[in-house]
C-alpha cells in the first residue's frame, strides 16, 4: 500500500455561467482532476473543489434579456457544466455555487470579520467599469481607452461603495510574490510584483446600482462586489468562517489552479484578503496560459471555440484528456487545432501505447499459451528496459509537483518508447523459431508484461479508463493499482491475458479534419437559426 502523506487541496476557478463551456475551461479543470488522481494516488488526502460565479451584472442583464429571473437563467446552465464534467469523469469533491445559502452567509461573515479589522471602509467611486469582466479601472490602466484584460469598451461609473483597503498590504504582497513559490510560473510573479509596485488603490468592493449579488450585512443597499464574493468560496466551501470548519483546518491552505487572466485577483487581492482576516494565504497559485485558436484567445463572446463534447463523442474522454496534458506546456499559450490532435491521437496513443499492448498480448497468447512466463535470463537490452521502467515513477512525481504535465507524460512515453524498441532488439519472432532460445523469450515475454503493468499505474491519474482497459487485457481486472508497484518489476507472472478491442483505433487524419469542420459549422448554423427564433 502507498504510504499516507497527508492533506492536498486543490481548486479550479468558480465558472461563469453565462454561456456553454469551452475546451479551455476543459484544459483546467481536466489539469486539476489529473493533479488530483495523482495525489491520492500517491498517498495523499485530497479535497477538490470546482463550482460557478453566479453573481454581478453580466448575470443580472443575461437574464433580465431572456426575460427569466438571474437563478432561472443560471440553473440551466449549471447543469450543463455538471453534466460536461460527469462525461469528463472529473473527480471532484465538491461542486459549490455562490448563490448556495452555505457560501452567502460566509461572504457576509467575512465581510465583517475584514470590516471589524478595520480594512472596510465606505466612501465614493468614480472610475471605469467593464461589465464582462466585472472590474473596475482608473484612466491610466485603460489601453487606448478599453479594459485592459478583455480589450472591450468600458464605461464610466460613480456610486457610493465600500472599498477594501488593499493598498494596506502592498508590501507583505511584494514579499509573497517575491518569494519564488507562491505564483507559478515566474513569469507571472515578476508581472504581479511590477503591478503591485506602480502602486495599488484600495479596491471597490460592492455595488449599490445592482440587487444580484449578496447583501452587505452592514448595509443591504448594496451587494458585496464580485471578486470578494467569488474568492472566498474556496474557504466557504470548506466551512470557514464558522463551527463547522474541520475540513478548513483539515485541508486549507491549498493550491489555486487560474487562467491567466484571473491571476492578478488571485495573486493581489485573494491574498490581502486572508491577510486581512489573519488567515493563511494559499500554498500556491498557478497561472496557466491560453489555448489559442485562429491566433487568439477562445472566447464564448466571440464565439470562436472548441466544443470538448463533440471530440469526446468521436474520440473519447481519454484520448482528449491525453492531448490537452501532453500538447501544452503549463503556464504558456499553445494553439488548438483539430490536425495538432488527430496526429498526437494517432502518433502517441494507437501507434506507441495501443500497439505495444497489442503486440504484447498477442505474442504471449501465440508463444506461452496465454500466460506471462517467469524470466530466468537477462541480458543489457532487459536491464535497460528494467531500469527505464523502474526509473520512471520518481520522475513523474518531481514533474508533477511543479504541475509540468506534459514532461511527466513524456516520461511515461519514454517508457512506452523503449519497451517498442525492446522488441525490435529482442525479435521474440525469431527466438520463438529455436526451442534453445525458449527461456529467452519467455523473459522478453515477461519483461514486457511487467513493463505495461508499470505503465497501466503511471497513466492513472491522466487516463484511469484506459489504465482499467489494458490492465483487464493483462489480466488483472479487478486487482488494486498502487503507486507503490511501480517499486517492483516480478510481479506478473502467471497472470493470463488476453487480447481485447484496440485501446485507440488509427484515425484517417484527413477524413477526420473534414468531419469535425462539417460538425462545428452544423452547431454554428443551428445557433445562428435560434437566434433569429
């Protein structure tokens, strides 16, 4: 059994339900649930978190345009997210929405737990205000006149608010940032602490001009602001503040997984608030980059986007979560197109894995009657693949623990690579032609066994179905999976195998392409004719 080494808490950010979900939400929310298969995989008890922002403007006027109160537009909508992340097999723990009373009543309670410490004051606001990424912006932080992260018009706005005195903690911020652990990747630190030093402003924190939203509970004319009302659900979700807070001192602080566009509330205003209330500020928070399409950003606004249901349909879950882990590098923008997935579909998952498993299983059953034989020789080619197995899982976990998915995935194919060129060097074909040779191949037999067994436990937390899949072809259905085997290579002998459907059929690429573009202009069409209804 794998050792217990304690708590991980993991988040994504809470989805805005204002429209379907796209591939780039799918690319971290499948990072997080691939983070978190390896964790308990590893030992760990882990919490994750997922959930929707449901509050502010953009909601209000959505709704207010479908002519259905805020929660009736929304509630439709959640549900699609649960159902995309139930096909995706995300395993969360907890899904949590801002609108549940559990997560109201908090957010009041840590309004006034900050209000009490004196950091809440009330005063008036004049200033920029873009309503799709509900934020304000003075004059200088404008780009020729527009919000600065979205790109789209602003517009000028004076109410009276409560502010957060946010400016208070410019300096522990500057030392949090600085500290070469707290925001990954670097890149992202140096750009928060250059923003944190031209100076910070206290921030506006409610709204008296919107009903949708919680109530200051010091003054119901106005709602709590969005970013402090969508932060804390990452503690409310946990029971803080209150009595039933054992799962907030369980498994708090923890990792905040963000796009990068979110990374500056996470990294600036997140932190002053805890910083505020006395409370630990996250492990980590991790700014992933941009899955790019058409040279831009994706956009549910623009409409240029992947739709994850229509690959999942044609190739499966698996073979999508594999691509997006393994084809981008975390904290960098990577383009999307559908040619770049079809040939890391075809080239890394029904050429390399599929077709080792297949050739595998298929020589056991034709030369040892089914059966993994026990090895009695060895040579340099089997203690090279022995030592490229048994070298592996130490590799992926350093990988891992700096969220570099894809080198952690290029390990485990570094395996899979070598295990195809075993058998090129070992020709089990024409050891199995001279009965001298017998224990010989009965080892290369079993060497490669071994090898797909140790494979089957390294995929697990990126693709458990296709790991449950080969290990029923290697006969051990129904047998534990622990990051501990991968310790030990003499572990199958006298399993029997045998052989299944193909783990990845191979794609006609071309024919593929010219499917999925049919597909997406279909989905457009029908849009565009709802629209008009």
């Amino acid at each position: 059994m794998t050792e217990d080494k304690g708590t991980f808490y993991i988040t994504t950010p809470i989805y805005y339900p204002s429209a379907k979900l796209h591939i780039g939400h799918t690319y971290c929310t499948v990072m997080a649930d691939a983070m978190a298969r390896f964790k308990r995989l590893t030992g760990y008890d882990v919490r994750f978190l997922t959930g929707t922002d449901e509050h502010g403007q953009k909601i209000a006027k959505c709704a207010q345009e479908a002519g259905v109160t805020p929660i009736e537009y929304i509630d439709p909508i959640v549900e699609t997210i649960k159902r995309l992340w139930a096909t995706m097999e995300i395993s969360y723990d907890d899904f949590i929405r801002t609108t549940e009373e559990r997560h109201e009543k908090r957010v009041q309670d840590i309004f006034m737990k900050m209000y009490n410490n004196g950091d809440i004051y009330k005063d008036k606001y004049e200033g920029w205000y873009c309503t799709p990424c509900e934020s304000f912006w003075t004059e200088s932080q404008l780009v020729e006149g527009n919000c600065p992260d979205c790109g789209r018009p602003v517009k000028k706005m004076s109410e009276d608010a409560y502010f957060f005195k946010l400016s208070k903690y410019s300096d522990k911020l500057i030392e949090l940032l600085g500290n070469g652990t707290f925001l990954k990747p670097e890149s992202r630190a140096k750009e928060m602490i250059s923003f944190v030093e031209q100076g910070l402003e206290d921030l506006c924190i409610s709204r008296a001009s919107l009903d949708w939203g919680v109530k200051v509970p010091v003054d119901e004319r106005h709602v709590i602001y969005v970013w402090l009302d969508a932060l804390s659900n990452y503690i409310t979700a946990l029971g803080f503040p209150g009595g039933d807070d054992e799962q907030y001192k369980k498994y708090w602080p923890g990792v905040n997984l963000v796009g990068k566009e979110i990374v500056r509330f996470h990294s600036i205003i997140w932190p002053a608030m805890l910083m505020s209330m006395n409370e630990p500020v996250p492990k980590k928070v991790l700014g992933h980059g941009w899955i790019l399409i058409d040279g831009g950003k994706m956009s549910k606004s623009k409409g240029n986007i992947v739709d994850p249901e229509i690959l999942i349909d044609r190739y499966g879950i698996d073979a999508l979560k594999y691509f997006l882990l393994r084809e981008y590098t975390f904290g960098q923008d990577g383009l999307y197109t559908n040619e770049i997935m079809l040939n890391r579909i075809n080239y890394d998952l029904a050429n390399d894995l599929g077709n080792l498993l297949s050739r595998t299983v298929s020589m056991i059953e034709k030369y040892c009657g089914g059966v993994v034989p026990e090895a009695t020789t060895e040579d340099d080619f089997d203690r090279d693949l022995i030592a490229t197995a048994l070298g592996c899982a130490a590799k992926v976990e350093a990988h891992m623990n700096e969220f570099h998915f894809n080198n952690a995935l290029e390990e485990i194919w570094a395996v899979v690579s070598r295990a195809n060129k075993y058998i090129d060097e070992k020709m089990p074909w024409v050891l199995a032609k001279d009965d001298s040779k017998k224990a010989e191949l009965d080892t290369v037999m079993s060497n490669l066994a071994e090898t797909l067994r140790m494979i089957s436990v390294l995929i697990i937390p990126y693709m458990h179905t296709t790991s449950d899949r080969m290990r029923d072809q290697l006969g051990l259905a129904g047998t534990e999976s622990n990051w501990s085997d991968l310790e030990e290579f003499r572990m199958m002998a006298g399993a029997k195998v045998h052989k299944g459907d193909a783990l990845f059929p191979r794609l006609d690429v071309a024919k593929e392409i010219e499917i999925l573009s049919n597909t997406e202009q279909e989905k457009v069409a029908i849009k565009k004719n709802n629209r008009k209804k």
